[in-house]
C-alpha cells in the first residue's frame, strides 16, 4: 500500500484494453466512455470539459490521434504504470523535504485522451497530479528518470499554487504569467531530485539547441506576447517552435535562474 494517496485509475483500462483483439478506435472510444464513465465520472468529465472550453471536438480529435497507437503503446504505458506507483512516495518524500512542505496531494494514474502526460490540478476536492498514460508512452517518458523528473516537475507545480494561495491557471492566462510559471517548475524540479533534470528534452540534442538559441527564443516569445499571438509552440508536446518542442519549459527555467541571480 502506498504511504501517499493515489489513485490507479488505470489498471482496469488497460486489462480491457489488452482483451480487445485488434480494436479500432471507435472501439477504444466505446470503451474508454464506458470504463472511465462508470468507474471516475470525474476524471471523465474533467478531461472532456478540457477539451470543449478550448472549443474542440475531443471525440475527432481521440479518434484521430490518441487512440489510433494506442494498442501499440501498450506495454509501454503498462510499463510507466508500474514505475510511477513504485516512484510516487518516494518522489513526494524528497519533494517535501526539499521543499518544506507537506501538503495533502493525491496522484491519479490513468490513460486520458491527449490532456497531458502530467496536470497538476484538483481531484475530489484535493491538489492532485494526474499522470496521463497516453502521453507518456507517445512522448517515450515510460522510464525510471523520465518518470521522477515529471513527478517532480508536477509536484512543482502544486508547491507553486500553495505558496501563491491562488490557483496557476489565472498566472497563466498571461504568456509572461505561463513563461513563470512553467520555468517555475522546471527549476523545482531539479531542486526536489538534487540534480540537473530535464525529463522533458526529446533527445541529447535538446538542450544544446536551446543554449544556442536563448537569444533568439527569448525575441520570439516576447514578439508574441506582445503582439498578442498564441505562445502554445513553446509548450506541448504536438506544437513546436522550429521543430523543436517544449522551448518555453528552457526559456522559463532561464528566466527562474535570472530572477534567483538578482
């Protein structure tokens, strides 16, 4: 039994899953609305309602995207699964130490439809983490270090929001508030592991390209808040900027080293 609450909210999705022979995604689909509908409403719902406040079609957008690797990605979300119930006490130990907290947070392990590998945000009343299998395996993040290091960017997220007693999604709102924010908990995250952390850089390539570019991240970013356009390529990991995605985490994470420096 673990120490800290979590939820594994994926374990039955994935036995019916593997007992579906060859499905399509419209099976997946059935199946996803029927498990996660009857077992977490909650968590059914709140991903939906991500979805369709950001004007989506969320059923064309699974059915195109997410579930068409799913089965493929099996074993690689069983994988993570595994690794992030054994990972999460010890993660959220070493984060409170470090941090100085000890706060009433709740993982929810589950396979979503494309919300995101982590999302710090609420569940039944409580700060909670959910972790996304789907995004995981599509992102190749099932391993040990990948899995510590979102553990730990995520639990950044939820130390941010208590120790600003308001919920990050208003600071985000603004692309300098999302830039804080989101470099906010890059830099927790190495604090909370004891070590330089980058669990999202898609390869050893990453985070030179982004030294070399500071400069000219740093103009494009401020071009676009300025002017009003989206700044979503520097976050995510189906946008990018260049081709290079999750430059906005490398730029924030700057920004935090700058604001300690001074």
């Amino acid at each position: 039994m673990t120490e800290f609450p979590l939820v594994d909210a994926a374990g039955g999705f994935l036995r019916v899953l593997r007992s579906l022979p060859d499905p399509t995604p419209t099976e997946i689909l059935a199946a996803w609305e029927r498990f996660y509908g009857q077992w977490f409403p909650e968590l059914h719902a709140k991903q939906v309602h991500d979805y369709t406040t950001a004007g989506e079609d969320w059923r064309a957008l699974v059915l195109a995207r997410v579930f068409p690797p799913l089965p493929a990605r099996l074993s690689a979300m069983e994988e993570a699964r595994r690794r992030i119930l054994g990972l999460w006490d010890d993660v959220l130990a070493r984060a409170w130490a470090a941090l100085g907290l000890n706060l009433d947070v709740v993982a929810v392990v589950h396979v979503g439809i494309g919300c995101g590998a982590g999302w710090a945000t609420t569940y039944r009343g409580r700060p909670a983490v959910l972790f996304g299998l789907e995004n995981i395996a599509e992102l190749g993040w099932h391993t040990t270090k990948r899995l510590e290091g979102l553990i730990a960017h995520e639990l950044g997220h939820v130390a941010h929001a208590a120790w600003r007693s308001e919920p990050l999604e208003r600071v985000e709102e603004d692309p300098l508030g999302l830039l804080y924010v989101e470099g906010f908990a890059q830099r927790l995250e190495e604090v909370i592991l004891g070590r330089e952390s980058w669990h999202l850089a898609p390869d050893a390539g990453w985070l030179p390209w982004c030294r070399a570019h500071v400069a000219e991240l740093a103009r494009a970013y401020r071009n676009r808040a300025t002017e009003g356009e989206p700044v979503n390529p520097f976050f995510g990991s189906w946008l990018s900027f260049q081709g290079v995605p999750f430059t906005g985490h490398f730029l924030g994470h700057t920004v935090i080293h700058m604001l300690e420096e001074g």
